[in-house]
C-alpha cells in the first residue's frame, strides 16, 4: 500500500477529503464560516465567565426569536411587525402559570407553543387578503393589541410585573450560570433543527413558491392559503417560545419589554444576517445583541482617548443604540440586502475564481 493511499485512509485525510467536497460546493463555504464563527462564540461564552455567560445566553433568546420571524419573513416571504407581540404572549402565559402545578418545565415552554401557534394562526387570516403595506399594518394592529392588553393586565395584577420562578429541571436548578446557558444553547439547537427539517420537505418548497410568486405558486398546485397560515402559526409558536426563554432569563414579565422597537429590532437581525437563512438569522441575532454590550464597555473608553464626552451615550444608550441598528438595517437594504451572507458569499466567489485562475494559470504552463 503507497504512502498517499495510507494518508487518504487515516483521519486527516478523511477529514481533508470531507472538508474539500463541502467547500466545493457553491456557497458551502459561506455556512462552514458562519456556522464556524458562531460555534465558536458560543463555546468561548460558555467558558468566558458570569458577563460572557450572560451575553450567551441572550444570544441564544433572541436567536430563536430570530429563527422564528426568518420563517415568517425570510421562509414564506410575509411581513410582519408583530414579533415583539409574540415574545409577550409568550412571557406574560409564562407568568401566569407561576404558582400553578403547571409553573414545572417544560409546561411553559409547550403552553407558550400552543398559544402562539393559535395566535400567530389567527394573525395569518388578513395575510388571506392584504399583501405588503396592508399586512404590515395589520401586524402592526396586532402588535399593539397585545401591548394594550398586557399593560392593563399588569397594571391591574401586577404593577410591577409578573415574576417567573427560577427555572427547574426536575430536582435541578438551572436557572443561572453555565447550566441555564447549556439548557438555552439546546433548546436554540431543537429549534434550528426542527425548521430545517420543515424546509426540506414539502412544507419549505410551498414556502419558497409562495415568496417568490404567489401567482406562480397557485397556479403550480400550491395551497397558498394553507401553507401561509402554517407560516404564521409556526413563527408564532416559535417566537412565543422565545418570550418564554426571555420571562426566564429576566425573571420577570413586564410589557414595556416587549414594544415595537423589539420588533424592529428582530426584523434587523435577520436581514443584516441574511434574510433567507437561519445561519443569517442567528449570526444577526448575535451581532445585534451583543453589540450593546460591547458598546458599552468599550466605547465610552474609545471616546474618552479622542477626547469626546462620554457621558452623552452612557445617559441616552437604548437611544443611541436603536439609532446604530436602525442605520445598519438601512445600510443593509441599500448596499447589501443579502446580509453578512451575502458579504462572505462575494468573498467565497472572489476566492474561487482566485483559486480557479491559479489552478488554470499552472495547468497553462505545464509541460505537454
């Protein structure tokens, strides 16, 4: 047996041949570094102390929020206003249980699900008959509908918000720490699974159809209606389950939480990661929430080292924090509305035709 022969037979070399045939294939390239990087970040907060933690597991409560609305928004192709609404079912049915025999996990967490999916099913009824702007404003109706009604729901009750107990797996505790991260990092996983496993089917062709031409698709045998209200009900459950995740992480429920900047805010993560991916998804889901984080401890000292006034944006940070999302959000729709994506997929381009005109380049000039 040759020597190559033993190298392609032992791990590396398997590795090497695996590894090659994936970024061979176009745009492969582009998720092994997306997936990559965020592997990564997950570990090093996972292993990074109390603060990293704490990124992390934020992180991973907007990441399925985000994977939630990309079904919605990126999958099926409907817009929709109204993510911040469901995150607030989600935490204000999570309150409510506490104190019940179904306050014990994971009955929350299912309620949540069936609860958004009936009203994320019912949010999808105007998208039977309005399309663009006219659903946006519906969505947007829903949005402060929801708002309204767990305002004076707390008011009433609860003035200060409802509290949600620690979190339980049985006898443990896993409510704060690197075991609450692990539980979030897995639930984050079931999601992402779940909906790729849904868009490889039939399911996710109909969505695809739909988004790029509803016509189209309904003339092609697509059950336009049904699978747009399996679009709604499905990012409903999702995003519900995401409030769940958030009324744990914070400890409580309040509505001034869930308001129409969040909505905007989780319609940016998804476009500045890339609208049609759930890689997208999540890398803009940790993007934009670990950016204040990072602002807030660094940017004060850079402005200080140039001799600006810090105090402006320690006093006005939420502000000045939605107005830097919301300028990344515009900058993104005009120069690159395919994301961070989109960007690494030029690279990956640029790169094999790099790589392509060498290879042709040494071919040229070898002997006959």
């Amino acid at each position: 047996m040759t020597t190559d022969a033993i190298k392609d037979r032992t791990g590396a070399g398997v590795l090497g041949r695996t590894l090659g045939r994936m970024l061979g294939r176009q745009g492969s390239g582009t998720q092994f570094v997306m997936g990559a990087g965020l592997l990564a970040a997950a570990l090093w907060a996972l292993n990074g102390g109390p603060f990293l933690n704490l990124v992390g597991q934020s992180c991973a409560v907007y990441a399925v929020a985000a994977i939630g609305q990309s079904v919605l928004i990126g999958s099926a192709g409907q817009i929709a206003l109204s993510g911040a609404a469901f995150m607030a079912i989600g935490a204000f049915v999570t309150g409510s249980l506490a104190g019940t025999p179904l306050e014990t996990f994971p009955f929350p967490l299912l309620i949540c699900a069936v609860v958004g999916w009936l009203v994320g099913l019912l949010s999808g009824l105007p998208g039977l008959r309005f399309r663009g702007l006219y659903l946006l404003l519906s969505s947007l109706a829903l949005q402060f509908m929801v708002t309204a009604v767990t305002k004076n729901y707390q008011s009433a009750r609860h003035p200060a918000g409802l509290e949600v107990p620690p979190l339980h797996i049985g006898p443990l505790d896993v409510s704060t720490g690197q075991s609450f991260y692990i539980v979030l990092i897995t639930l984050l996983a079931t999601v992402y699974l779940v909906v790729a496993l849904v868009e490889r089917t039939g399911v996710g062709l109909a969505w695809r159809a739909i988004r790029e031409s509803e016509e189209a698709a309904a003339v092609s045998g697509v059950d336009a209606v049904r699978w747009k209200l399996y679009a709604f009900a499905m990012s409903g459950a999702i995003t519900a389950v995401a409030g769940c995740l958030m009324a744990y992480l914070v400890g409580r429920a309040d509505y001034e939480t869930y308001n129409l900047n969040l909505s905007i805010a989780l319609i940016t993560m998804i476009y500045i990661g890339g609208i049609r991916s759930r890689l997208g998804a999540l890398t803009g889901a940790v993007i934009i929430t670990a950016l204040p984080y990072i602002l807030q401890l660094r940017l004060p000292g850079w402005l200080a080292g140039l001799g600006i006034d810090a105090n402006w944006y320690t006093e006005n940070q939420s502000i000045a924090n939605a107005g830097l999302f919301n300028l990344l959000f515009l900058l993104v729709v005009l120069f690159e509305p395919e994301g961070v994506q989109g960007l690494l997929g030029k690279a990956e381009r640029l790169l094999r035709r790099t790589l392509s005109g060498r290879r042709t380049g040494r071919t040229t000039e070898s002997p006959a």
